[in-house]
C-alpha cells in the first residue's frame, strides 16, 4: 500500500490517475477483507492480522498464538481445494497472468502508446526531411538566380565602361 499511495495526491508518481494504482488497491482490499474460513477463523481479522487506514498490516500475536495449527491450516487452505490461498492465488492470477493480467493489459497499453508516438516521431521526421529537401532546392534556386543576377550585372557594368572609354576617346 505504502508504494500504491507514493502515486496518490499531490505528490503523486508517475502512475497518478492511472487505472492501475485502483486496480491494484482493489486487488489488496480484497485480499485484506477475505471472509471465508471454518468458523473458528472465520476472517483475515480472526486470524490476528489487521490493517490500519494506510493499509499497514500488523499482527496480534497473542490472538494468533491461541490459535491451534490444524484451524490455521484449514483456513488458508490451498490453492486448489479452497480458503485463503485459493482466493489468494485467484487473486495474485487477475494481477500477473500473462495474458489477461491487469499488470499485462497495463504494459500493452503503455506499449501501444509508444508505439503511437514512435509513429508520430516518424511522421514528423519524414515532414522535416521534406521540409528540408524543399528548403534546399529553393536555395539553390536562389543561388542560381543571385548568379544570374551578378553576370548581368557584370555585364552592365562592362558596356557601361565601353561606353565611358568611347566617350572620353571621342573627345
């Protein structure tokens, strides 16, 4: 609970209102809150364990020391026939499974966002390559044309000098 809650408030991480941080929580209280033992444990809480508003678990020792190991036992059970580890590992499976698993569908979306913004990278790359390409051409063109321009002027510039040389040769 405590690495849950770093994504929580203002000084939230980077999980802050993301999906998962509730999924997870709801995944812990569920597990916290499981009722369903032989009637001697009949919850988590008869167990001994109890948590506080931040989640933290603590442990009664002298509630969980009366307890004998055979109701223990039979509380937690298995994974397979029943009582706490089953819901436990039922639990821990809608979490982790590799498949379906909210951590799984969690790390596909982010994937797929990447994925998105790796395709708009390349999109505005290719957009710059042709703006540049563009660009380039134009420069040349104006390049061209400044030539153009300057052998013309040189031009000018050499009849205006053969005409000043006629003229001051005629005099």
């Amino acid at each position: 609970m405590d690495e849950l809650n770093k994504h929580r408030g203002p000084d939230s991480g980077v999980l802050s209102g993301d999906s998962l941080i509730n999924s997870l929580s709801s995944s812990l209280r569920e597990l916290s809150s499981y009722s369903g033992g032989p009637k001697d444990i009949p919850s988590i809480v008869d167990l001994g364990l109890s948590f506080d508003q931040g989640g933290k678990m603590s442990l009664d020792t002298s509630k969980f020391s009366a307890l004998s190991p055979e109701v223990v036992m039979e509380f937690l059970g298995s994974e397979h026939t029943g009582g706490f580890l089953q819901i436990a590992g039922s639990v821990l499976d809608s979490v982790e499974n590799s498949s379906t698993g909210v951590l799984k569908n969690e790390i596909n979306s982010v994937q797929g966002q990447m994925d998105r913004q790796d395709d708009l990278i390349a999109e505005n790359q290719d957009r710059i390559d042709q703006l540049r390409e563009s660009l380039n051409a134009q420069m040349a063109a104006a390049d061209a044309l400044i030539a153009s321009l300057e052998q013309q002027v040189n031009y000018m510039n050499s009849l205006f000098e053969s005409m000043r040389i006629n003229a001051e040769g005629m005099r």
